[in-house]
C-alpha cells in the first residue's frame, strides 16, 4: 500500500455503501446471464469481457471521433505534466446519435440506469504513452471528493472498449491480481470498481501499459452510483 491508499484507507469513510452493493449485485446477475459475457476473474475483483461488442465499422467511426477530441489528459490534481496519464484524451460528443447508439447498448448490456453514466470518453495513446496504475473509484479524502459526491457519487463500474489492434504493448494490467488484458479490437472490457460488500476495491488498480509499437484507441464509460452530472 503506498501513502496516498493508506491515509485514504485511515480516512474514507464508506462512502455510498449500499448503492455500491446494490449496483454490484444487479449488475453481477445480469452479466451472468448474458451468454455473450466472459469471466475474466470474479473473485478478488469481478472483472468481464464480451468480444465483438462493437464492429469494426463502428471502431474506425469511434476512432475518427476520438481523433477529433483528444487532447493531453489530466486526472484531476495529478495532471499530464506529472507524466501520470500521457495519452490524449477527451469526451466524444454526447449528443451524436451514434455516440447516443453505443451509450445504450452499454447501459443495457449492464443493466444500469443511463442517467448514471459519465459521457464516455476517448483516447489515444501513442509509442510511450500510459495510463500509469491507478484505480477509477474515487479517493473520498481527495479534495474533489465534494464536488463529485454531489455529483453522482462514487464510481460504480467502469466499461472500456478497444477501437484496435496494438502493434505491441498497450495490455490494461490489473496489477494487484496479475490480471493483463491485452487490446483487442471491438472487445468490451466491464469491471465493478467496488467489493460485493459495496466498498472500494483496491484490487481494481490498473493501469494502460506503455504503448511500444503503434498506436492505442480507447473509449471509457465510468458509471456513477446515482445520477451524474
Ligand atoms: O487504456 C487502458 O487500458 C486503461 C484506461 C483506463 O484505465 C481508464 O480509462 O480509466
Ligand atoms: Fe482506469
């Protein structure tokens, strides 16, 4: 544990508790009874995959969007100087009707209601670029916290998809449980970002390795566990 998840460990309240618990077990039953969704691991963190989620047609339209949006990324107070996140990325338009197409078709693969969802975002990682380890829950000692515990709450799930084929490195690692998932085009990766007590699950950290050949193209939907924005 480094400092930052320990005083948060010592601090955090449980925040959102029982929506998280409630999300995680509506969600959880309806994965499994989707045939299309595959167990990547369920028991110290429960993580899903479901390949061809999107076609190739709709990547190279995503990847054109996220082209037109990227732009260098910044996670709250750890920003792109601090060399935290150094892909581009940025919001796809929302109100698109194909951006609106592929934001139902994830909240109904997951059973979540829409207004819970974060727009999704999109990004580009070139030769170099990463997503260093972190975890999408947020930290509830951060000083954001306030500003978006009265906006949705906490992080629920997390739903990201690959637009293409890495030429090498770019594997999202899930780095406490030895979980790599390499990109692969049109696959849907789901994970709870809680425990199925509804608390926040460290074993979630994970990171967008280093891109070493080519380039990376990814959307992300983060859900909420009430209504955002
Ligand atoms: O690009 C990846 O593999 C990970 C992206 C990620 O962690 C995120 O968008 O929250
Ligand atoms: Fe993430």
């Amino acid at each position: 544990m480094n400092d930052t998840v320990q005083s948060h460990a010592a601090k955090a309240p449980a925040a959102d508790k029982s929506a998280l618990k409630k999300l995680g077990a509506k969600v959880r039953k309806r994965l499994a009874a989707n045939p299309r969704v595959q167990t990547v691991m369920e028991d110290r963190a429960e993580i899903f995959a479901v390949g061809e989620f999107l076609s190739a047609a709709e990547c190279d339209r995503m990847i054109a969007m996220v082209d037109g949006v990227a732009k260098p990324s910044t996670v709250f107070d750890m920003n792109y100087q601090d060399q935290y996140r150094t892909s581009y990325s940025g919001d796809v338009n929302f109100a698109d009707p194909f951006v609106r197409s592929i934001n139902r078709r994830i909240d109904d693969l997951l059973g979540i209601d829409t207004s819970f969802g974060e727009n999704i975002q999109g990004q580009r990682y070139l030769p170099g670029q990463q997503f260093k380890e972190h975890c999408d829950w947020f930290y509830t000692a951060a000083d954001y916290w306030a500003e978006e515990k009265a906006h949705g709450g906490q992080r629920s799930w997390t739903a990201m998809a690959y637009l293409n084929e890495v030429e090498e490195g770019g594997s999202t690692d899930f780095t406490r449980i030895g979980v790599s998932v390499p990109p692969q085009r049109g696959a849907l990766l789901i994970w709870n970002n809680a425990t199925p007590d509804g608390l926040v699950n460290y074993d979630t950290m994970h990171a967008g390795t280093p891109v070493t050949q080519g380039v990376k193209y990814v959307i992300t939907k983060w859900y909420r566990t009430r209504r955002w924005g």
